[in-house]
C-alpha cells in the first residue's frame, strides 16, 4: 500500500514528535513545494477535511493510476498526511528519487499567499518544512527546499507566480517550528553520527553508551555508573533529566538503551 498515511492530520508542533519517532529516509536530499491550484482556497472555505484526503488519494490511486501520490497536504493549520514520509512519492518527474512531495491549498497565480487564509497556509508550510528539514538534517537553502518549476521537465508554475522562493526561505527560517534553537544545523558536535540521534521531549538525544564509549570512558566504567530507579536515570550520582529506555525492540545491547540529552552528557566529560 502505498498511500500509508491518509487518515493522520498534525499540526507543526505534533508533526515535529511523529518525526522523531520514526528515522528519516536516506534517500532523501530536499523537500519540493506544490499548490493544489484546484481545489483553490475559495473552493475550501474550511480548509482540507480528512474526506478531501481520500478523495484525492483515490483520484492519484484510480483514475491516475499512481503507484503513490504527494507525501503532506497543507492547509490553513493542519498537516495531512498521504505517502509514508520514509518512502518516495510521486509528485515532480525530476524529483520523485529524492525529495519529499508537499501539496499547499489554494491557486497562488490567483490568490495571495501573503495575506490572509493564503498567509497561514505557507506559514504552516513553512513550520512543516522547518521542522522537516531538521529531521532530514537538511540546511534550508535553495537547493534543499524546491519548487515544482524547479523541474526542467515541466512548465508549471507551481507552486504559483506569486509564491517567491527567496520570500518562502526566509518564512522557514523564522518559523517557530524549527525544533532546534542553535546554528546552522542546531545538533551539538558530538562526534557521533546523525543517524544515532533521536528528538525527544523537546531534546536532541544520543545513545548513552555510545557517546561515552566514543569519548574515551571505558566500557566497564559506563556500564557501572549507567543506572535506573524508580523510573530516573543517573550516571553515577549525577541524574540525566530527560533520559529514557530504548525498550526491548532496540537494537543495541541491553546494558546500551539509555538514550540522554546530547547537551547533559557533554557536561559529564
């Protein structure tokens, strides 16, 4: 099945805690930006309801007759969901193998996107795409954040004329969406790859034991000192706010699961 996820609506704030519940796809290079010209915002006076999602998706899945459709469709406040987000979609010919497919509500060669219901849909755009990018662990920047015309394959104009990617750069990087307060990428060196992380709890978290292990302590010492009751966590005496248990399923070792706060472990060395 390739349309996973119709029936799951976010906001910004609840879709930055999907997306750490889930990794991000390695495929994936950038996000590619799209309007629904029709339905236009006129034409959906109350914004996407979740019927519209499933219209569309049996629209792409049996009159189009697509494998998958567009990844997120956006309205005023809402996020809605259509293609799993660690699979690709199919939105723009040059940008299917590598970007994630976003459809905004409304006809932007018509309507305005800086005012008004057309305002809120990129700024809820652009929350999505902020919080998105951190995940992808993209820099928001013309190459990572597409539009349609960006294809050379087509003459569309989509996004729409009115919708400025220099305008819509700086609305991403303003948006208080952006989970991660600090520099270009917000993570903290610390020397462990980006695959390892994990937001949690409004936190940037790492593998306990992998941190320490790469910072020089021994691998007895960490197992020692990492220790849990009554449902805190400490290294030693120290108590590590904000950490948790990776549970049964994880993949590492079970004296390995304690997941902490990447900032409270760079102040134990």
């Amino acid at each position: 099945m390739a349309y996973e996820n119709v029936g799951l609506v976010w906001t910004p704030d609840s879709l930055v805690e999907y997306l750490a519940s889930i990794e991000p796809p390695a495929w994936c290079r950038a996000i590619t930006l799209h309007h629904t010209g029709a339905p236009s915002l006129a034409q959906r006076p109350r914004g996407f309801l979740l019927q519209h999602i499933r219209n569309l998706r049996d629209f792409y899945q049996n009159e189009k007759h697509w494998s998958a459709g567009p990844h997120l469709f956006i309205d005023d406040d809402e996020i809605f969901g259509m293609c799993d987000l660690q699979k690709k979609g199919v939105h723009a010919v040059s940008f299917n193998s590598s970007a994630l497919g976003i459809e905004v509500l409304g006809d932007y060669d018509t309507e305005d996107p800086l005012s008004g219901r057309g305002l809120a849909c990129w700024q809820t755009a652009a929350a999505s795409c902020s919080a998105l990018s951190s995940w992808l662990g993209l820099k928001v920047n013309a190459e990572s954040i597409l539009f349609h015309r960006d294809d050379p394959t087509t003459r569309k104009s989509c996004p729409g004329s009115k919708v400025k990617k220099d305008w819509f750069l700086k609305l991403i990087k303003t948006s208080g969406a952006n989970p991660i307060p600090t520099g270009e990428t917000g993570k903290p060196d610390v020397g462990m790859p980006w695959e390892q992380w994990t937001f949690r709890g409004e936190r940037w978290c790492v593998p306990a034991y992998a941190f320490l292990l790469a910072h020089g302590m021994k691998s007895k010492d960490i197992v020692a000192r990492l220790k849990s009751a009554g449902g805190l966590f400490f290294f030693a005496s120290e108590q590590l706010e904000g950490a948790f248990f990776a549970g049964k399923d994880s993949n590492l070792k079970p004296n390995q699961c304690t997941w902490a706060p990447a900032r409270e472990l760079l102040e134990l060395l």
